[in-house]
C-alpha cells in the first residue's frame, strides 16, 4: 500500500506533492463539498480504500479509481468522484495524469508474472513531486530495515512495484511511502470457511508465525501517511499480534464454535493444499511495527487480532458496539 502525493493486497503508497498542507490529525468524517480542497487519488478503493475514503473526504476532494463501472454510484455516494480506470490496460489511465498530488496505491500486483505491471503502469503518469503513498499485503522480529528477500513470484511483484516507486521519486523529486501490510482481517474477512472445509493447518514444530492488522487500522495508517511518514520511509503495518498461522485458525475456531483444522507436517500439507496456499505457509516472521507508532503516532483500534476475534465470536462487544453495552438478554 502506498501512501502519500502522487506516488499499494500487498502494499499500500501515498504521494504528496510540496504544496500540501497539513491538517489537524483528529479526522473529522463530515462530508463537505469544496473546490479548494486538495485532491487525493485513490488507486483501487476496495475495502480498505472505502474505509480510508470515510477518513479523508472531509480534507480533500477525493477521486477513486475503479475499473468497475457499477461501481461509480457507490463510490459518488460515499463521497468520491469516481473514475473508470483500468492499471491492466495503460489506454485508459491517460485521465488520471495531472489529476491530484497525493495518491493512494491499494490496488494488487497482478497475479502473475516477475514484474508488478500496474504499478509500472500508474508510475508512467505520475507528475513530478507528488507524493506516493504504498500498502503492502502479503520467525524472527523483523524491521523495517531488514534486507528484502523475496522467495515466490508474488513477493517478486511487491519488492518490483517498491523498486520502481523509490526510482520514480528519485527521478522526479516526489515522496514515497510504503506500508508493508500482512494479514488483513475484519468482521468480514476471517477464515470461516476455510475452517468449513477442513483445511489442514501445519503441525506445532513446523508452524510459522504470521502477522495481522484491522482494516479500520490499516486504512488509518494510510490516512496518516499522508501528513507524517518520511519520505522514502518503509512501514511495518501490522498489530502487536504475535501467533503462528495454526494457533490463529486455532483461536477463531474456537471462538465460532468450529472445528479446530487437522494438524499436519510440511511435507503431508505440500501434497494437499494449493501451491499458493503453501507459499504462505512458508514464511515466519514477527513484524516490527514500533515505527508506525513512533512515527506516524497511530494508536491502534485493534490491537490484537485474538482479542477481535473473541468479540466477534460472541465472547464480547463486536465490531461497531460499545464495549460498555449490555447484551441484550433475550437474545
């Protein structure tokens, strides 16, 4: 994800052109309607781009990026002037060129391939000094600062759309911000039926550790990207978490009354899931995310994926209810 001026499931990125000026942190949420505002682009406004539209429409005039065209009443009516685009057909981005100098990359790599072609593609209209703001989704504590080393075609992509992001404002005399996003989860976005289905998890001894982050939170850290990442700065963008991947379905099993996932070593587990699936089960790391507290001062809404999800299994106030409510008794 990227975030910032001008400038990304997987990554997040923001661009910032040098004219921007700043604004109060607390985001008020109210919807006005103003030609001086300064514009925002947001570059594929799924669901972490709808929840970061609710944060930003009040202080820019905000214009999202859809190759959807039904999806434009939705986007108009959450306040954004949408934009019929497609990063997979470079003909159609010409509009978009010139267009804000403060651009939201949510949009994933392609699913193939070396390269991350959309990115290339929306880099090619950039103006000069705009600010880029990028979201990445995707063992040991891991830093920002740790050298990347990416193992599968799909770490390939994201470490490619970093590259030409920080060669573009090199280039240019733009900014570029990266966050590095992993597990995204929401009310809406938990592994129910994965648990469903019975997929087997990896046993105890070779289980990894995986790392996680709220979209309310991560579409947040992009907001705040915008005013207070430094430029060329790489975020960590996850929660305190600190679970390995079966641990996890594990817990949200439990929580809904499902059936823990069958354990089984790596070599069994190879032979029975997807070789995607698999890519993700083969990477362990502990992400570090004392930077985007430090820096960008977010204080996180969730900081714990085990303890959202104890809520939302019933064992607590759920997403949207005051945890000071009572439950209702009849039900």
């Amino acid at each position: 994800m990227h975030v910032g001026s001008i400038l990304p499931r997987g990554q997040h990125a923001a661009i910032e052109g040098s004219g921007a000026r700043r604004y109060n942190s607390g985001m008020n949420t109210h919807h006005t309607v103003g030609f001086d505002k300064p514009r925002l682009l947001i570059v594929g406004c799924g669901d972490v781009g709808m929840r970061l539209l609710t944060l930003v429409r009040a202080r820019f005039r905000v214009f999202a990026v859809t190759s959807q065209p039904g999806r434009c009443a939705e986007l108009r009516a959450a306040g954004a002037i949408p934009i019929v685009a497609d990063l997979d057909r470079p003909e159609t981005l010409a509009r978009l060129a010139g267009l804000a100098q403060r651009v939201v990359h949510l949009a994933p790599p392609p699913q193939d391939g070396a390269l991350d072609l959309r990115t290339r593609n929306l880099i090619a209209i950039l103006p000069n000094g705009a600010r880029v703001v990028y979201g990445d989704r995707g063992g040991a504590p891991t830093p920002e600062t740790t050298p990347v080393a990416p193992r599968n075609a799909r770490a390939r992509r994201r470490v490619d759309a970093e590259l030409v992001l920080r060669a573009w404002a090199l280039a240019s005399g733009g900014k570029v911000a990266i966050l590095r996003a992993p597990g995204i989860y929401a009310a809406d976005r938990l592994p129910l039926e994965r648990l469903r289905r019975g997929t087997p998890a990896l046993a105890h001894a070779d289980d990894v550790y995986t790392n996680h982050i709220h979209a309310d939170d991560l579409a947040r850290l992009c907001a705040l990207a915008l005013w207070r990442a430094r430029p060329g700065r790489v975020y960590n963008a996850s929660d305190d978490s600190r679970l390995k991947m079966g641990d996890y379905f594990d817990v949200v099993a439990d929580a809904f009354g499902l059936a823990r996932p069958p354990r089984l070593p790596r070599a069994e587990l190879a032979a029975t899931v997807s070789p995607m699936l698999l890519s993700f089960m083969s990477e362990s790391r502990q992400l570090d995310n004392r930077r985007i507290k430090g820096e960008l001062r977010v204080r996180l809404a969730h900081p714990r994926v085990e303890e959202f999800v104890a809520r939302q299994g019933g064992c607590g106030p759920r997403e949207g209810q005051d945890p000071g409510a009572k439950k209702d008794p009849s039900r």
